[in-house]
C-alpha cells in the first residue's frame, strides 16, 4: 500500500505512513476492535475510581463518625466524673442531675453502664431505692454477662432487695474478677457492717475494716473515708475513727458529725460528743433516743 500524500509504501497493518504520518485511507478498523478494549479498560478505570470514591467517603463518615462517638462519650465521662465530685462533696442534687443526663447520652454500653451504676448508687444514698433498684436493673440488662460489673450491680440490687445471700454470693464473684476495684471493696466494707439490719448472720468487723482499709488505698473519695471511719468505730478504735471523720469537710456529709459525736462519747470525750450530735441534729440527722438521753446527761 502507497500513501496517497507522498507515495511512500507502507506495510498493510499501518494506519498511519511511516514517513509523512498521514492517515493510510485504505486501512480499515471495525467500530467495535477500536472501541472495545479502551472503553471496556475506561470503564473499568472509571468503575475503580467511583468505587475508590464510595471507600473514601466510607472512610470519612466512619472517621468523622467515631469522632461524634468519641466525643459525645468524652463529654458523658467527664459530666459523669464531675457528678461523682459534686456528690463526694455534698451536691447530691447536682450529682442526680448530671447521672441523669450523662446516662441519657452515653453511647457505649461501657459508659452506659458506669453512668447508670453511679446513678444508682446516688439513689440509693439519697434513701430512693425503688429507683435505685430501677436503675441498677436498667444497667444490668446492658452489662456484659459474667462481667465484673454485671455480678457488682447484681449484688447491689441483691441488697435493696433484702436478699443477703444473694448478694454475697454476687459480690464475692465480682471480687474475684477485680479484687483492686474500689466499689467492691467498699460494698463489701458495707455488706460486713450491715449498717441496715438486713444481714445481722454476716456481720464480721474486721473484714468490713480490711475492705474499707483497701478502698480508701484505692480512691480518695471521701465516702470511701467515711465507710473506713465506721469501720474503725465498730472495731471499737475509737481515736482511729475519730482522726478518719475529722479529714472529711463535714459540709460533704451531714453524718460525718454524727459520727464524730458518737465517736468522742464512746472515747469520753462528752464535750466534742456534745458539740458534734447538737450540729448532727440542728443538720436534720434522725438520732436514736439514747443519744438524746445522752445529752440530756452530758
């Protein structure tokens, strides 16, 4: 084949001329061998970039996504620390309201359940146990089964429920998942001194005082300092429990100075005992009738 521009031959395969590249007008290339491959290698570049597009797009909202999660869940941990503060501190009122909320927007089960638990536990302090009860069943259902908190919150409610077996049996499982957990030992502390009359068979002093010993190793709440005060007053050490109530800002608990006031009378001292059950009482503390024989004789 000769092309037609300069008349140089041209092998029958070339579209093009080698010397002058014009177009070889004899040449003849079906629509569909010229189409075919780049269309089928352009789809496919296309169909990769679309799909590149879809994963990083994906990406994005999976990123920005656990961005919102986690920062939703940052705000729920630190109004959940912030309540725990406020209750250690005597703003009870203020500690419901922040539990209620964080517990409210929390998106982890993990963070779910702490808010739950630690609302409980406020509901429970304030003398509400129906909605202690109602809250730490709510936290239960989400626990993890044969977790930690799971067996913690069961012998919680095992508690208010007046089920002492029960929650024993609870709680020495979740001592066994966590021994250094400041809530076990502390609700141990408490289940040995049997502060409510529910369990007079298990009360045993010295254990209630090695777990509240742990629990204030554990934590530097102040209610874990007043659990260890009591446990050092029914141990009958009464200078101890009187050196323990008297770290504690009174303001943080009304009780503290009725704790204070019988732990001067039992270490006769009748005028602090007399100093700490008047401000006891004038603070609204329900005291039995003997502590009031016993001012009326001091």
């Amino acid at each position: 084949m000769f092309c037609e521009n300069c008349g140089t031959k041209s092998d029958s395969l070339n579209k093009f001329c080698t010397n002058c590249g014009k177009e070889l007008l004899g040449v003849k290339t079906s629509l569909s061998q010229k189409q075919s491959i780049p269309n089928f290698r352009k789809t496919k570049f296309k169909a990769s970039r679309n799909i590149g597009r879809v994963f990083k797009l994906l990406f994005i909202v999976a990123i920005v996504g656990w961005i919102v999660y986690a920062s939703m869940d940052d705000a729920v941990i630190e109004k959940n620390n912030s309540a725990v503060s406020n209750y250690d501190s005597g703003n009870s009122q203020q500690a419901l309201n922040q539990l209620q909320q964080a517990s409210h927007d929390a998106v982890s089960n993990e963070n779910k359940v702490n808010t739950l638990k630690n609302l409980a536990y406020v509901y429970s302090g304030e003398g509400q146990n129906d909605l202690a009860i109602s809250t730490f069943k709510e936290a239960l259902i989400i626990a993890l089964s044969d977790s930690f908190d799971y067996y913690l919150i069961a012998g919680e409610i095992a508690m208010l429920e007046s089920k002492p077996n029960a929650a024993l049996l609870a709680f020495n499982k979740a001592y066994s998942k966590d021994p250094n957990d400041f809530q076990i030992n502390n609700s141990l502390a408490l289940f040995y001194m049997d502060l409510e009359d529910n369990a007079p068979q298990y009360v045993d002093y010295p254990k209630a005082l090695k777990y509240a010993q742990r629990a204030v190793q554990l934590t530097d709440l102040q209610i874990a300092k007043q659990n260890l005060g009591m446990a050092y007053y029914f141990n009958e050490n009464y200078p101890q429990a009187i050196s323990i109530f008297s770290s504690i800002t009174l303001d943080a608990d009304t009780y503290i100075a009725y704790w204070l006031g019988l732990s001067y009378a039992r270490n006769d001292d009748p005028i602090n005992a007399q100093i700490y059950l008047r401000k006891a009482i004038a603070n609204g503390v329900e005291v039995p009738q003997e502590v009031y024989d016993y001012l009326a004789e001091n």
